[in-house]
C-alpha cells in the first residue's frame, strides 16, 4: 500500500468515527473521492485482495458518500469474502449494505441472466449453497418461475444462461507469473446461483434442450484448470442431481453417457448413484439400465433417420463416429445446402434436427468406451435381448455391427451388411437363449484370428475400437521368474499429468504426486468382477531443476516400476513422492493365477500409458529435458525395441503400406517404416514416431500439427483411435514428397 493510501486511510478513519464536521462526499476538492476512486479502478480486475483493511475502506468511503460501488469492485469484495482464507466480518458488514448487482458481473451467463432473469429469481437461485435443495427451496423456485411470464420462457431463457456458462469473461482479471489464471475459471460467488439454476431447470417442464444444457454444464464445470483441477465439481454435481430430477426421457440417456465420460470420482458417484436409483425403481440391473438408457435420438433404422420438412426430404446418417445431413429438394434433387424453404419455414425442426446430429457423436464416443470395457466387465447376452438392445439398436448398432461376437462363447459371428453370419458367410442360427459375448482374441487360435481380420478387410470395415487386432499379452518367461510382479513396462519416463489423465480415462485412480513430504498410492484399477485390483507402480522424478515441477508443486514427470495385483479388499501399498521403496501391506497374487484375459487388459492399458505419455515420443525432448537427465531414455525409447502394441502397428503397416498412394516409396523393415524421398530417406520408428535420415541416422524433428486428420490420404483403416499411427503415416506422407516441404523449421534440418 502507498504512503498516499495510508493518508486516504486515516482521513477515512477520522471521518467514519465522526471527528469532523464534514460528511465524507464535500471533503475539500473531493480529493479522497477522486482518490477512492481510481484506487478502485485499479482493483477492478483484480481476482483477490489480501488487504481486506484496504478494501473495506475504500468501500465504506464511497457507500457513506452516498455513491454505488462499481461492479467490478463488487465482485472482488465477494470473492474476498467467499474465499475462506480472506474471510473477513467488516467485509460482511458492508456487502450488506450491497444490493447491485445481484452476479458478479464479468461472466457473460450471469450478465445475460441480470438482464432477463424475473425479479427475486437470481437471489433465490444464489441461497442454493447446499448439497442438494431442500423442499422450501424448490417451493420458493417454483413460485418464483409461476410468477414469471411463462415457464416455458423461463426454460428457454434458462437454456440460454447455461448456453453461456465457460465462455470468455467480459472482464478479463489480473494475472501474475506464476499465479493461477483465474480467467478460466468460475467466479466462486456466482457458483451457488449456476447450482440453482440446474436445479431450477429440473422444476421447469422437461425439455430435450434443457438436458443437452444440464449435461453440457457437468462437463464444463469439470474440465480442468491448470494449477487448480475441474471448474466446479460443486456445480457438476448440482447438474447431475438436476438430470435426475428430470422427467424429460432423454435425461436418463444423459446420464447414461456421463457415466461412460466421466473420470472425476465425486462426480462419477453422483451419476453411479443416480443410474443405481433407476435401476432399482425399474427392477433391472445396472449394467441394463445403462443399455436400456441410450436414447435413438429419433433413428428410425440402424445408423439412419428420415425427415421430411414441407416439399424437402433430409437424411440424417451415421459414418462411423460421425453423423451427416444431407437433403433433397422440392424437385428430387440433392443440394449441398439446408434448402431456404427449411430454413425459413422450419427453423425450430433444423435446429433440433442439427442438435440430435451432434448428441448422436457425443453419445457414439460414449458408448464405444463402454462396448470397450465390456471385454473386462464380463457381461454376457441372451440371444435375443442382445439383438434389441445392441445389435439392432439404431445408435449402438451402428458399432456392434463393425465387432465381432462370440456365439455360445466360443462361434465368432459378425454383421456382413444384411445379415448376422460366421467367419465362413453362413447364416447364424441361435437360440433365443444363446449365450453372447464379445469377442476377444487372447486365448484364440492364430487361424481364428486371422480370419476374423480377414473377412473385417474384406467387408471393408474400420472397428470403432481395437478389437481384431487387439494386443494380448501372454505370460512371459521373465514373468514367471519374478512370480509376483511383471517388469515389462518399468523404468519409463512418463508426464504424470498426461498419465493420469489417460488413466482415468480407462478406470484407474490415479493421484496427483507433489514434490512434498507425502506418501501415495500406487496406480490402480478395481476390477469388480473378479475380485482383484491391479496396481502400477510409479514415483517421481526430480525436483531440483527448472521443469521437474509444475508451479502447482506438482512433479511433471514420473517414474515407473512394477505391475502387481491384489485383492481387491486389500490393502493399498504406499510410497514416499519423490521415490524410495514401497511400504507394501498385502501380500501380491501370483501371476499365474490371474486369467489370462484380466492380465493381457491390465498390460494393454499400461502398454497405452507409456506408448502416450512417454517423454520418449515427444520430439521437441532430443535434449533429454531438464539438465538433459533423460536423454538416454530419449535414445532408448524412441528408437529401441517394439512394445506390442507397436508390434501390431508394424504388421498392419505391413500389409497397408502397398496399397497407399505413397507405396512404392514407403517399405516396413524391423523397428521402422522406411521411406524414400527425393532429398533422402527416412526412417520413422513405429513406437514412437521419431524420425531419421538414412544413413547416418541423423534425427530430424517434426512436430505433428494435426493428428486428427493426420491419416488422410491413407484409406480406410481397420480400427479407429491410433494417433501414433495417424502420426506416422502423416509423416511418411510428408516426407515421400520432401522436395514439396515448406515447413522453415523442417526444411532447415533436411540441408
């Protein structure tokens, strides 16, 4: 604080205690006014203030002046006032002389909200500070949404505030090096009124834009924010108990969704619990629930919706993970546009038409993860309850019809385009009550395998997931060796943000680790239906350089060691962050009495934690990273032996290599796809996409700009969801035309 502010203080002090005549807005030349005021003005932006004495000072001058409080500097009050840590009484004292505004403005959902939100509403909407709405709550909320004009307006209105909930401030805040950004995150003051809006909305008549915007809030208010984690699990939760409160019948399809996205626990419990409370009101399991809750978001037939608006006919089908909307005019043509007719006589249908297409994506991701998961949560079928609800289901069958099943456990079947048949094209003949499964290949004949791949290549099928070429992973000699432990994937460098991240994605929990005096558990995985629990063992590295740790305190990267598995009840191991032994509590299992299929999964998502969040795969790491510590690892992984995951890469790319445009340039030998360009050749590894020049293995560093398209131009692949692969043929691609390269950070190297 400056001398000049320690003047205005006492001057404030002296007035406010009565010693002088002269009410505090005719002060000779308003000096302390002009004085509050910009000292206000420079606090505007700021997100915090650490002296509350100065706050309630320059507030207090210019309330007993008579004079409203900025916006601005309203919300900064409150915030200081929420923040427990800067909770003060004098500032209680005198936001309750402040009515306006009811937000803290800065937001664009609550600005839009001040200015059509019902009188009374907002300040309900901000008393919603409890876990869930008590029954004078909802009363009052229902009052107030009657009273209003109409409570179909109300929705809509509603809709679009939480339309806005993320978008970017209309006041930017302050931010210092070092501090967390509080630009990307919500104002804390205006999160109890986004929890009573969700529940609001769940009081309003039911409405298919009202749950599209409740589940858009509970991903929003759980995306992360550097140095601070989700938005607002707080927020998330109230959306999840909205949507369960919701009669609408898409509701519970949302639901189903976010438990299949959803990585944050407190939040993923909230939706556990709420799937649970369906299921047990219905008299199903909650595995059924979840198949019975996917909605058809009016598919009408597998993968396709018709619909005809006035004298236009439009065509609504899934691709893969995607949908297109094509249309046919008055006169039978197709048009490459929404005809004008649609647009202005049925803007309401095209809207709601173009909403469904993107819930259809939303949804395909989500239940291609579960499909996914299947193969561990060992869930089986009868004959016909299978075909309704996944074979023939309009959005779910448009992925079941590109895997393969088991028939009886043991038959693969899968859906030629007309017809449900086995490998050798007959058609399947099943009982009602016969058993299905999804088809793994661990355990298989190596001719059973390579058939399935076969007659998927001829159908010209992409599978939603890897499932034919699926890695396994037997016992190894080594394996059995150690008895307790596999070894196969220690000793990787890895980023711990990405790898938690990644890990919570396919069912692990994972902890972040600070550099601090803590210990923690390793990386594990329940796995329910058979008792067990398997962990991976990680510690992190460094601490005592420039990049080690995040500004949060958090290691960047971390080390990793053993897999083991226990039971599930046991309990966990623990280990010091920064390294050292683990303090182990149970005694492991054996490895040779963990079935084959749980092992192979558990290595498969291991093997995916390094292939990803190596440090070995990033390009931009040649120098080894901090004090260039890594840089052997660097060398080893980016260059050194196939995982088996790579080993797949390396035989599919063996077979697809002659069929693309660049085929007669491009040949796959041991570790590394070769590729002849007109200045040199090349060597991509196929673990982690590095590059070299032939022949004395200079590196040569490309940064991949777009691995989501990163595969175009090589035709249609037999499984989705490989970045690396994408990344390596979008490299083999650029560099079999080298001569064509403009990149001045690649052209620089090829000298």
């Amino acid at each position: 604080m400056t001398n000049g502010m320690h003047e205005l203080d006492t001057a404030e002090d002296t007035v406010a205690d009565g010693n002088t005549g002269e009410p505090a807005d005719a002060l000779p030349g308003d000096r302390l006014s002009v004085a509050r005021l910009k000292r206000i003005e420079e606090l505007r932006s700021a997100y915090e203030c650490f002296d509350t004495h100065e706050l309630a000072t320059l507030a207090r001058g210019e309330l007993d002046a008579g004079r409203p409080l900025p916006g601005g500097f309203v919300a900064l009050l409150r915030r200081c006032r929420t923040t427990a840590y800067l909770a003060d009484k004098t500032l209680a004292k005198i936001l309750g002389r402040v009515a306006d505004p009811v937000l803290n403005p800065g937001e664009p959902w609550a600005e839009q909200a001040m200015t059509e939100a019902p009188p009374g509403l907002l300040a309900h909407l901000l008393t919603a500070t409890g876990a869930r709405p008590t029954a004078a709550w909802d009363k009052k909320a229902r009052a107030l949404a009657e009273a209003a004009e109409s409570p179909g307006a109300l929705r809509t209105a509603a809709v679009r505030w939480l339309g806005l909930v993320g978008a970017p401030r209309t006041i930017e805040l302050d931010v210092h090096e070092g501090w967390t950004d509080h630009n990307k995150t919500y104002d804390p003051y205006n999160a109890d009124a986004l929890k009573g809006l969700a529940w609001l909305v769940s009081l309003l008549p039911p409405d298919p834009a009202a749950v599209r915007a409740l589940g858009r809030l509970v991903e929003t208010s759980l995306r992360k924010v550097p140095g601070i984690g989700p938005h607002s699990p707080k927020v998330a939760n109230a959306a999840v108990l909205a949507l369960a409160r919701t009669g609408h019948e898409a509701a519970l399809g949302e639901l189903a969704r976010l438990s299949a996205k959803v990585t944050y626990k407190g939040t993923l419990k909230q939706l556990t619990a709420a799937l649970d409370a369906r299921a047990a009101a219905l008299g199903v399991g909650r595995e059924e629930i979840e198949e019975l809750a996917v909605p058809a978001y009016g598919l009408t037939e597998v993968g396709r919706r018709e619909v005809r608006l006035g004298d236009a006919h439009g065509l609504l089908e899934v691709h893969g993970a995607k949908t297109k909307l094509t249309w046919t005019n008055a006169k039978g043509r197709q048009v490459a546009t929404v005809p004008a007719a649609v647009r202005r006589d049925h803007a309401d249908a095209l809207r709601e038409l173009k909403a469904s297409a993107k819930d259809i994506e939303k949804m395909l991701g989500a239940q291609s993860d579960r499909l996914d998961r299947q193969f561990l949560a060992r869930r089986s079928w009868n004959f016909w309850t299978w075909r309704e609800r996944i074979l023939d289901h309009p959005l779910v069958g448009t992925l079941a019809r590109r895997l393969v099943w088991a028939l009886g456990g043991e038959t693969p079947v899968l859906f030629d385009g007309t017809d449900l048949r086995t490998l050798e094209g007959d058609p399947v003949c099943a009982t009602p009550a016969a058993t299905v499964t999804l088809w793994h290949p661990v355990g298989r004949p190596a001719a059973e395998i390579q058939a399935v791949r076969e007659r998927l290549e001829r159908l010209g099928v992409t599978q939603p997931f890897k499932q034919a070429h699926r890695e396994v992973y037997p016992l190894t000699d080594a394996e059995r060796t150690t008895a307790t432990y596999s070894n196969r994937f220690a000793g990787h460098i890895l980023r711990q943000h990405q790898l938690n991240a990644l890990a919570a994605q396919r069912g692990w929990t994972a902890k972040l680790r600070l550099a601090v005096d803590d210990s923690y558990p390793p990386l594990y995985r329940e796995l329910p239906e058979w008792g067990l629990r398997a962990e991976y063992w990680v510690e992190g590295v460094g601490g005592d350089q420039d990049g080690d740790v995040t500004a949060s305190y958090a290691y960047a990267q971390v080390t990793t060691d053993q897999v083991r598995f226990h039971r599930i009840d046991a309990e966990h191991n623990w280990a010091h962050a920064g390294g050292g032994a683990y303090t182990t509590r149970s005694r492991p299992i054996p490895l040779t009495e963990i079935p084959e299929q749980v092992l192979s999964e558990v290595l498969r998502d291991v093997d995916l934690f390094v292939g990803v969040a190596s440090v070995g795969n990033d390009p931009t790491w040649q120098d080894g990273g901090p004090g260039g510590r890594h840089r052997d690892y660097w060398q080893r992984y980016g260059f050194g032996e196939l995982s088996q995951s790579a080993e797949t890469r390396r035989e599919l790319l063996a077979r697809l290599v002659p069929r693309l445009a660049i085929g007669e340039r491009c040949t796959v030998e041991g570790r590394f796809l070769r590729v002849r360009g007109d200045l040199h050749t090349y060597e991509i590894h196929l673990g982690s996409g590095n590059v070299l020049i032939a022949p004395h293995g200079r590196y040569l560093c490309i940064v991949p700009k777009r691995a989501s398209a990163a595969a175009d131009g090589a035709g249609p692949l037999p499984y989705e969801g490989d970045g690396m692969l994408a990344i390596i043929l979008s490299k083999a691609m650029l560099l079999a035309d080298d001569t064509a390269i403009t990149d001045p950070t690649i052209v620089g190297q090829l000298g």
